[in-house]
C-alpha cells in the first residue's frame, strides 16, 4: 500500500470521527449551540416544608403523607416507614441542580422523557406542588424535566438512587431483645416438626454456669452425657448457642401483614423452631428480668436463612440468616430430648 492510499484511509477515520462527535453536540446541545445554558436551579424558588411525596415508573407508584410530623405510606398508615428513607428523598428532591439545559427539543420520546421513566412529585404543606421527570440516561448523568415545558436539563444520576420501589426497603424492621451472654438467665428450644419426634432443650444459668434443664434437675454443661452421636463437646453447643442469640439481627422483612398463605408457606403457622429465653435488663435499675420469642420457619430457597418473626402477633415476616439459626438447630438436634 502506498504512503498516500495509508494517509487517505487515516484521514478518512479522523472526519468520521469527527463527523460523529459534531452530530453528537449539535443533538444534545453543545457549549456554543445557543439553547445551551449554564446549569440552573432547577427549583428557583425555595421550596417550603412538604407535605406529601410520591414517585413512579409507570407500573408502581409510591405515595407518602406527613401526619403530625411522621411520614406515613398514603394508603397503609400502619406501615412502619422508615423516617429516614423518606427525608433522603426530599433532601435529594429539592437539591437536585441541572448540569446542564436546553430548549426542549421536539423528539422528546428520544429523550426518555414521553412517557418518562420517572415521575416525582412534592406537594408543600401550603399547596405547592413541583414535579420531577426524569428520562433517558447519558454519561453520569440523565435528562430531566420539570413543571417548565420550555426547558430540559441533565442533572446527576444520583437521585435515582434514592427511588425504591420495593416497599419492604423502607420498612422499619422488627428487632430481637438485644442482650449479651452475661445477661442471659435461660435459653428453650423446642421443635415439634423438624425431627422425627417433638424435642426440647432447656438451658439454665446457675451460680456454677450453665446447665442443661429439665423438669425436674439441671445437669451441668460438662457433665452432660449426649443421647446419641455428637461431633462436639456440650459446652461447644452450649457456646454456640448464647453466641446465636446475643448476635441475632433480622437481615430483612420477607412479608409484612401476611395472610395464613403466606404463614403456611413460610413454615410459620406451626413453626419449625421456637426460641423462648430470659435475660436481665442491665439498662434498668432494678435488673428486671426481661422475656424473648423468636419464632423460625422454613428455610429460604436460596439456604441463606429462614423465615422468623418475633411472635404470632407479628406483623413482619422477617429473614434471621442462617449463620445465626444453624447453631440452635444443631444443639436441639444433639442435645435435645
């Protein structure tokens, strides 16, 4: 090939890509094309305390309402709302600066932005109300619009973020009584599903340490002889135990308000496991001795954990991962009678 058929062919790359670069400024708006502006507010005006709160995609939509200063789910009050979560989304909402704008184009659907991706929409306390579209992605950034027709902006993908559309996320989880291993006085498990006959075992502390109970005396831990095989010492099961319960956190919430379905579904109308224990209440000044429940369902699919809430009247069904379960199941299993 010739010195001048090479320089022709890189000569032809170079236009083309720069015949890209031109279309892809004068399509979005570039730093000399006349509708460009610099980066506004995009809420010029302050806005003033909220009063409600609502985004969507086009299938779900979110609705939040604030009731004597509590954020609450618009059509299920009841619902433990995390406070947090929602005041995250306003701080977001009403912060949101364009990087850039631009006089709407006429092809807005190539934009993301008819229909939109997603709608946001803040109503203040005296009426207010603004409006957030946001459409098709770009670099780091999206395009937006607001209740403004003559304008679009990009503004940070960040505010995306803060959408979640699975309510079970912005739920405030149910919590175990938290405790220590010095606080405990008394551990039960019972089971009467998951061997072949109902077990129980029954752990007592007394002023030599912990015992293994029964109706009638309680066998210390190292004296305690094992009904059948066992891979390890009681005082291992015994340790994994008061390990388990001192450490036991709900990772998630399954279900919330579920029907007897999902109870029988989730191995929680007769449950699998059920963990009753004492513990003094060291935050209080005459050391009350305090009561937990905690009942365990089928395990998930996926083996990381099992369904638990914290009693039948509860109205989370919650996931307590298996790190934390596993432990009772094998001391019930071994020592269990």
């Amino acid at each position: 090939m010739s010195k001048n058929a090479k320089t022709l062919i890189i000569l032809t790359v170079v236009l083309a890509v720069l015949a890209g670069a031109y279309i892809a400024v004068t399509t979005l708006g570039g730093d000399d094309d006349p509708s460009v502006s610099a980066a506004p507010e995009l809420f010029a005006s302050d806005i003033g305390a909220a009063a409600s709160l609502s985004y969507t995609d086009g299938e779900t939509t979110l609705s939040f309402t604030l009731e004597n200063d509590v954020w609450r789910v618009t059509d299920d009050p009841a619902f433990p709302l995390d406070q947090d979560a929602i005041s995250k989304m306003i701080t977001a909402f009403t912060a949101t600066s364009a990087v850039r704008a631009f006089d709407t184009p006429d092809n807005l659907d190539e934009f993301g932005l008819d229909p939109a991706a997603y709608t946001v929409t803040l109503t203040e306390e005296t009426g207010g109300v603004y409006t957030l579209k946001l459409g098709g992605q770009i670099g780091e950034n999206i395009y937006a619009m607001t209740d403004d027709p003559s304008m679009v902006y990009t503004v940070s993908t960040s505010i995306t973020t803060t959408l979640d559309f699975d309510r079970m996320n912005l739920i405030v989880l149910d919590t175990l009584p938290k405790t220590d291993k010095d606080a405990l006085q008394s551990v039960t498990l019972r089971s009467d599903t998951l061997m072949p006959e109902a077990r129980t075992l029954i752990l007592v502390r007394t002023e030599d340490g912990w015992g293994v109970g029964t109706n009638a005396s309680v066998t210390p831990v190292e004296d305690f002889v094992f009904p059948g095989e066992a891979e390890k010492s009681p005082s291992d099961y015994v340790g994994g135990v008061l390990t388990a319960l001192t450490s036991a956190e709900f990772s998630s919430c399954a279900y919330y308000a579920p029907d007897n379905d999902t109870l029988d579904a989730t191995g929680l109308i007769q449950p699998a496991l059920t963990v009753r224990y004492t513990y003094t209440e060291t935050d209080t000044e005459d050391a009350a001795i305090a009561e937990g429940t905690v009942e365990i369902g089928a395990a998930l699919e996926d083996g990381t954990g099992y369904y638990a809430r914290t009693d039948n009247a509860a109205r989370q069904i919650c996931v307590l991962p298996g790190a934390v379960v596993d432990p009772l199941l094998e001391a019930l299993a071994t020592m269990g009678q």
